[in-house]
C-alpha cells in the first residue's frame, strides 16, 4: 500500500486532513482568502498554466460521475423552475434568442428537427395535445374550427379510442395483405 508518510498510509493521511480541516475550519477559510486578496490573480495565472491538466481530469471526473451530475442538474433545474418558473421561462426565452442571433439557420434546423420529433411523439402516444388537434382541424385539414382549450376531456378520451380502433384495424388489414401475397 501507498504511504504518504512513513507513519500513515494514504488513506489515513486523507482521514487526518479531513478531521483536521473540520477542526480548523475558520481558520483555514481565513487564511485562503487572506491569501486571495494578497494573490488576486492566483487562480486565473494557476488556469492558465495547467488549463490542459484540468480540463482532463474534469472530463475524467464528467465521465466516471456522468449519471450523479445528470441527476444533480435535474434536481437543480426543477427546485428552481418549482421556484420561480416566470424568471426560468424568461431564461429560457433570452437563451433561444441568443442563439438564434449567433445561428439563425443552425437554430432553424434543429428547432425544425425537435419539431418533427416532438410530433413523431405526440402522435405515437395519442397524447392529450394530439387528440386536441386532430378534433380541432377542419376534416380537410383546413382552418381550425374550434379552440382546443374548448374541447372536453371526455371528447378527447373518445376520439382516442377512435383513433385507436382505426390504427388497428388498418394494421389487421395490411398484416392480411402482406400474409396474403407471401
């Protein structure tokens, strides 16, 4: 095993810094910023000459915790929409702006691609938002001819079956094609 010193092996050594630490904390906080006010550009100078060495081990550290800092950031994205939504959305508005600034035709194509996607999904699932949709089109997808907000549940519930039952049946009906010319 390692030793950091002859008299402890390295894990005890950390034990020791860290009880060590939690007894001095004070002090130890005061003596760093002390040290930042005498050294202001320590940290950026520090960057700067091992910038390769801390971006490997960042993407090292990203790598092997990719799961725990997906969940911290989730965790971190609902507190804080649960906190203030009307600040997110104005983020999130600000965010697509300034990208579509910098990219307008990259921007384009993938809100176009998340557009497909996302409607790829909705009819998949039969959503709700879906349902709505197809009971608000004219039947020669012409203008709507009533809000979706105006529609009750009980309709959409209703027309997804429907629309279920015709999914089926026209699966039936091509499986039966496909068995009859095989």
């Amino acid at each position: 095993m390692e030793t950091v010193n002859p008299k402890r092996t390295k894990e005890e050594a950390r034990e020791y810094q860290r009880a060590y630490y939690q007894a001095n904390k004070e002090r130890i906080k005061a003596m760093v910023n002390e040290f930042h006010k005498k050294n202001p550009d320590y940290t950026k100078e520090y960057y700067q000459a091992n910038k390769e060495k801390i971006k490997a081990k960042r993407k090292e550290y990203q790598a092997a915790n990719k799961e725990q800092i997906a969940a911290k950031q989730r965790e971190w994205r609902h507190k804080n929409f649960a906190e203030n939504p009307e600040q997110v959305r104005i983020q999130r508005r600000a965010k697509k702006a300034r990208q579509k600034a910098k990219d307008p035709a990259a921007f384009n194509a993938k809100a176009a691609k998340a557009n497909i996607n996302a409607q790829k999904k909705m009819v998949a699932e039969i959503t709700d938002s879906y349902v709505r949709q197809k009971l608000a089109r004219d039947p020669k997808d012409g203008p709507r001819r009533i809000s979706a907000k105006d529609i009750p549940q009980s309709l959409v519930e209703a027309k997804r079956l429907q629309l279920l039952i015709l999914r089926r049946t026209k699966d039936e009906k091509h499986n039966r094609t496909n068995h009859a010319t095989n």
